[in-house]
C-alpha cells in the first residue's frame, strides 16, 4: 500500500509521482529559460509570446496532474474520515486556479 501523508501540510509522494512532476518542471524551466534567451537576442514579440502560452500550456497541465493526484489521495481519504474542511480548502484551490 502506498503511504501517503498530507498532514501538517506535507505529503510523501510515490517516486513515479515525484519523477513526473520534477520532469514537467524541469521542462517548463528550460522553456523560460528560452524565453528569457529569446528577449536577449531581441526576438521578434510574437514569436516571444507564442513560448509564453506554451509556457502557460505547461504550467496548466502541471496543475491539472497534482490536482488530480491531490483530489485521489489527499482529499478523498479526508472525505472518508469526516474531515469536511478539506472540501472547503479545495473549493479554495479550484478558485484561485480559476482566475
């Protein structure tokens, strides 16, 4: 059984959860450092924001993924244990990520 731990405010991910998301970040990190290469070397604007969106892409398919990992786990095993707090802390979440 996988340990999983979302209390004080820390989980323990599996190592293929924790790959995952350190390569989706690595990733979009060498895509800001490209953008950040590209207004170096005075690239034209819409090229410029064209690597912006796939920058804000990533970033939203990152989320999607720890989203979707945190509502299986975290969220479901405080449902099952009474801990209604957890749906307003969601709630919360989804709105943030919404604006």
């Amino acid at each position: 059984m996988e340990k999983v731990c979302c209390q004080n405010r820390t989980k323990e991910r599996s190592q293929e959860e924790y790959k995952s998301l350190l390569n989706r970040l690595n990733r979009i990190e060498g895509q800001v450092r490209g953008i950040k290469g590209m207004i170096e070397k005075n690239a034209y604007c819409t090229d410029i924001l064209t690597q912006v969106a796939a920058v804000n892409a990533a970033l939203n398919a990152f989320n999607k993924e720890l989203l979707a990992e945190h509502i299986k786990t975290c969220v479901a095993r405080d449902i099952r244990e009474g801990k209604d707090e957890t749906i307003d802390e969601l709630v919360a979440t989804l709105q943030k990520l919404m604006k």
